[in-house]
C-alpha cells in the first residue's frame, strides 16, 4: 500500500510539471559566459498600460539542474491555479540552480544551525544573475520596481535570505520557506516585509533558523510574520502554499521608500 501510494503521488508531481511545462515559457538569461535558465509566466489578459508585480521563486537542492524543467515541481501550480492568475496577476519567474551550485553559496553549508552560517561571502554567480534578471525584467517590461517579491524553499529559502540581506532595498517581501541564515545577517533589512513558515519537526534545516531569524527581523523593527507547523517535517512548502492568506498579503505589500 505504500509503494502504492508513492508511486500515485510521483504521477501527481509528474503530471502538474508537465501541465506548468506548457503555461510557463522558456527563457535564459545571459552575461558575458554566464547564463541562467528561467520560466516565466506572464499576466493573464496583460495591459500594456499596467505595471505589474514580478515574483521570483527560488526552488530547493532536489530541482537543481540544466533541464529547465525541474524548478517547476513545487509551487508553480499555485500561480496556475484559475482563481489566482485572475486575481493576482504578476510575472512570475522560476529560475534553476545548476547541479553543483547552491544558489546563496558555492557549496552546501557544512551545518544549518544559524550561527554556524556564514556572515558574510561574496555573492555568487548565481545571485549575481538573479540580481540581474530583476533589474532587467523592472528595466525592460512592465513591471512595479515596488512591488518586486522573492520566495523559496529550502534551500531556496536560505537564498531569499541571502539576497535580500544583500539587496534589500529591490524587494518589498520575502517569503522563506524551511530555510536558515545567520541572523547577524538581518540587521539592515528594513522596508522589506517577511512571511517565514517551516514545521517544527524539520530534520534537514533545523527550525532554529527560521526563529532566530524571526526573533532577530522582530528585535530591528522588520514587518515579520512566522508561522509553524506542529509534528510538520522538512516538506513545510506544502502547509505554506495552502495558505489562504499568503497571495493575498504579499499583493499588499509595497516598497513605499527607494534606498
């Protein structure tokens, strides 16, 4: 009954990335030798007198890779769900981490206990092409530079820290999920708004990340939100993106200063 069950399970995974395959397109973006593949799913019935949120989704360790395909296996059908691509139009961008990166770092961190995390690296060439993408999407298309917002899990989530912990003044929420960071990192962070989910029983990132990280957002006067799921393990994205709340408050976030 268990192999039963798996086996149904992985046919769902399979079937929604091949449904996102088909809504969200292909692109890459390139500087100089570097490049990072991306989907990209538009606004619905688009007005070229709109300006419109961009959202990045920064996946986890599992959908690194070069297929352009993998990073669509968790949360891209949230933002294809009918209702949602009505109510809340946005670009919404997936891009993939390749196989021996680690999106905020050059290599898995040896312990996510948050003090052993770095403090301070430079950044890598994938935030870097990230970093950029943005600015070219808000350059380039018809997008609100104040209502630019990063989500992630795993190991996607300790890239949301990262990123924004660096650039701060180019987001107006972050959404990390089942992440971790050092929280000396989250000092100057304020005008960007938080929501931090992980489960309390999480045996991959310890969930002393995500309280830290509250603790420390709360103690610089940051807008957080923390939410944790009771007897929850790694897998925590699944609780996040039920929440009925979550589209809706981060479409109330804007970046009302400009740094």
């Amino acid at each position: 009954m268990k192999r039963l069950f798996m086996a149904v399970a992985m046919l769902v995974v399979a079937v929604a990335v091949l449904m996102a395959q088909d809504s969200y397109n292909r692109r890459v973006y390139k500087v100089g030798n570097d490049s990072l593949p991306y989907r990209e799913l538009v606004p619905q019935k688009m007005s070229q007198d709109v300006d419109y949120p961009l959202i990045i989704f920064l996946h986890g360790a599992g959908e690194r890779g070069i297929d352009n395909e993998k990073q669509l296996t968790h949360g891209a059908q949230m933002f294809l769900n009918p209702i949602n691509r009505d109510k809340y139009k946005a670009y919404v961008l997936f891009p993939q981490c390749p196989e021996d990166g680690y999106w905020a770092y050059d290599s898995r961190p040896q312990s996510f206990v948050p003090d052993s995390m770095p403090i301070q690296e430079e950044p890598t060439t994938q935030v870097k092409l990230l970093r950029g993408l943005i600015l070219n999407y808000v350059k380039n298309y018809n997008v609100d530079p104040n209502r630019v917002y990063v989500m992630g899990l795993s190991m996607g989530g300790m890239a949301v820290y990262d990123i924004v912990a660096r650039y701060p003044q180019l987001f107006a929420a972050a959404v990390p999920i089942c992440g971790t960071v050092n929280p000396e990192r989250l000092k100057d962070v304020r005008g960007v708004k938080f929501r931090i989910y992980h489960g309390d029983a999480d045996n991959v990132v310890t969930v002393e990340g995500s309280r830290r990280a509250y603790l420390e957002l709360k103690e610089h006067h940051v807008n957080v939100n923390y939410f944790e799921f009771p007897g929850i393990t790694h897998g925590s994205w699944v609780q996040a993106f039920n929440d009925p709340d979550l589209l809706k408050w981060m479409f109330k976030c804007i970046r009302s200063d400009r740094d």
